[in-house]
C-alpha cells in the first residue's frame, strides 16, 4: 500500500511537471505582451507563442514596424539573456537580426537593415525628446 501511494504521488508529481512545462512552451504570445510589454511597445494581430510569433503591427518607441517575426535562441541563456532572431517590414525598408534581452539592456547582433534616412532622423528626434 505504501509503495502504491508513492507510486501514485510520483505519477501526479510527473504530470504536474509536464502540465508546467507544456504551458510554457506553449504560452501564447499575446498574453506575454500584456502582460511583459513595456509601455513604449505597442503590437497588434499577436499569434504564435512568446519563443515563435508573429505581430501584424508594432509600434516600437515611435517606430512603425510590420510583419514583425521572432525566433528564440536558446543558446543565450548561457549568457543570462533571453535572445530572438528578428524579422520585420516597415515602410519603405526591412531589418533582421539577433537581439538579446538582459537585465536593464538590449544588445542586437547580425543586424541587416535597409531604412530610410527620414526614419532613422524621425526616430532619433523621438529618441531626443
């Protein structure tokens, strides 16, 4: 009977485990935008998970982006920082890269980008004020 308990309380222990982990895996990238965006991150059509989404539209410090794409990089958790492989379309122009996120920073790496010279002023005048 007791090994039948602790049996049982190891399959439960099991469950509750893969429940947690698949909740995780699977968490949808719209509620971690309400719930982890800062104000100045404004997104609109979220699908996919928090590790492989998309947005419609985001609106980031001013600066408009479409078709908005991420990809998690796991391998920057050995940094301590969450990294993503980005997409995105804006007027007249693309970027993509790598950004990692850490405590107070962001660092992008690989960074492809074709941007008007207007927005990058717009945004650097956004930036100032």
């Amino acid at each position: 009977s007791a090994t039948k308990m602790l049996g049982r309380k190891r399959q439960i222990n099991i469950g509750l485990f893969v429940g947690i982990v698949g909740l995780i895996i699977l968490f949808p990238a719209r509620v971690g935008y309400q719930w982890f965006a800062p104000p100045q991150v404004v997104m609109s059509g979220i699908s996919g998970t928090i590790w492989n989404g998309q947005a419609r539209e985001a609106t980031i410090d001013g600066f408009y982006l479409r078709d908005l794409g991420w990809r998690f990089q796991p391998l920057h958790l050995f940094t301590a920082r969450l990294g993503f492989a980005i997409e995105s379309k804006f007027a007249s122009g693309f970027a993509e890269g790598d950004i990692a996120l850490g405590i107070g920073s962001v660092r992008a790496r690989n960074l492809r980008a074709m941007i008007p010279l207007n927005a990058i002023l717009a945004a650097a005048m956004a930036g100032a004020s």
